[in-house]
C-alpha cells in the first residue's frame, strides 16, 4: 500500500520549487502526495516576483481537511512565510502527531526574495523544531538559526548541535553552498554525527534543490526507512535528478525528479 506524504508548503507557479516540485518527488519514489497551500508566488526561473499568503483560516480548514480523512504517515513543511500560518501549522501538527515531520526552513529565495517573515523566525524555532523528526536547512538557514557563521564542515557540525538544542529531533545541515565541503551534508541527531555524502554534481538546474531533497527524505521516511538511510536515499535521488536537469526558461532550471519515467518522443 502506497503511503500518503503531505506537504505543507507554497506554490511555484514555474513548477520547479514548492508544492510543485515536492508532489512530482513524491510520485517519482512510489507515495501519494497530499498538499496544503500557505502561500502562492509569481515565481519562474529568473527569481520571484511577487508572493501573496493565503489567509490563516483556509490553511487550517486544509490541514483539517486532509488530516481528518487520510491517513498521512509523513509531512514536510516548505515555505510557512508568517507566524500566523506557522502557528496554524504547529497547532495542527501538534494535535495530530505525524510519525514523520520533515521541517525545510524556508527563509529566502536563490535570488534573494524573503519567503519567511522575519517574526516567523521564531516561531518556527519555538513552535515547530520541537515538532520535527529532522530539520533541513541549507548553510544560510543554519546560520540564522543557530545565530553562528557557517564555513566550515565543523562549523555545519557546530550550527547542527546549536539547532538541535532549540528541540529539533535531528538536524541536517545542507551543504551545498559550504565552501569548504560544497555538497556534504552534516547530520546530528541522538547520538550519532555523520556526514552525508554523493558526487558533487557541477550543474547550473538547481532551482528547488532543497524542496525536492526534503520530500524525498519525507518520502523514505513515509515508507518506514529509519532515518539516516533515508537521508542517504534522498540525496542519492537528489544528485540523480541534478543530473537529468534540462534548461526550462531563462534563468536557473530545477533538477528533474521525474528522471525515472520513460522520455517521451517528439512527434515528427
């Protein structure tokens, strides 16, 4: 039986980031996709235009919605935005106790557009890390949580420990933009430190990287996989869809989660 992944999160209207991208990762490894909309952006591959919450009482009738009818075995939460819908989130995640919860800090887009509320900041760190089976921020996200510089692989160490006292389960610490280690990934949890490794993949489609790395360990984690094994399978998934990515539009493509299908042919 197919296991049912929710994912909390905004929409990328090119397709590439968000709930976009996080359904199609989550069909490409086998669940059922579920999603709850926070947030729409007017968004394509040259940045974010524009973005526009949705109010705090759709987003809580659909984490009803969903919760009260399906059986959800794991969540991811993406782009929350304000402390309002964080709040929303919590509460409701708080009630409802997710075998898995999968939190991607989402603060700030690749070209630099806010997409967490500086207010919200603190309520993800007081209401949601202790909620979190693992948390995933990239180097910039564990900087501004953990309030310490990020350069080094004992740096990540040292922001994964700093998060992780804030209530998180365990921390992954992306390490993509780390300049001494660029792609390795620290990961502290109860009792084991390790570092998460595949080939660096040199690629210019890397827009919704972290959206599509943390569904797919929601994903693993959906499945039973315990939790550094499905971290392991997911960047094993990330680095091969990096791999597949194809130019869409004129600035930074995504990665393709959908590299497994079958390529269709164009008709001539």
């Amino acid at each position: 039986m197919r296991p049912i992944v929710l994912t909390i999160a905004g929409s990328d209207s090119s397709g590439g980031a968000g709930i976009q991208a996080d359904l199609k990762t989550i069909s490409a490894l086998g669940a059922y996709g579920a999603s709850v909309l926070t947030a729409i952006t007017a968004q394509n591959t040259r940045g974010v235009q524009s973005a526009e919450d949705l109010s705090v009482a759709i987003v809580a009738a659909q984490l009803e919605s969903v919760f009260g009818d399906l059986d959800v075995a794991a969540v991811k939460t993406g782009m929350l935005s304000s402390a309002a819908i964080v709040e929303a989130v919590a509460d409701a995640l708080g009630r409802r106790r997710p075998r898995a919860l999968v939190v991607d800090p989402v603060m700030i887009s690749k070209t630099g557009f806010p997409l967490l509320k500086d207010d919200a900041v603190r309520a993800v760190t007081e209401r949601l890390l202790p909620l979190a089976t693992v948390v995933t921020p990239n180097v910039h996200e564990a900087e501004r949580l953990a309030g310490v510089p990020v350069r080094t692989m004992g740096d990540a160490f040292a922001a994964a420990r700093a998060i992780r006292a804030l209530g998180a389960s365990a921390v992954l610490v992306k390490g993509g933009h780390l300049e001494a280690a660029p792609g390795q990934d620290v990961l502290v949890s109860a009792g084991e430190e390790r570092v998460i490794e595949a080939p660096w993949v040199d690629t210019p489609h890397t827009h919704g990287t972290g959206c599509t790395y943390s569904a797919a360990i929601a994903t693993h984690l959906a499945f039973g996989h315990p939790l550094a094994d499905a971290i392991v399978q997911a960047k094993a998934f990330l680095t091969n869809a990096l791999r597949a990515g194809f130019p869409v539009g004129a600035g930074v493509s995504p990665p393709d989660p959908l590299f497994g299908l079958p390529q269709p042919r164009v008709a001539r």
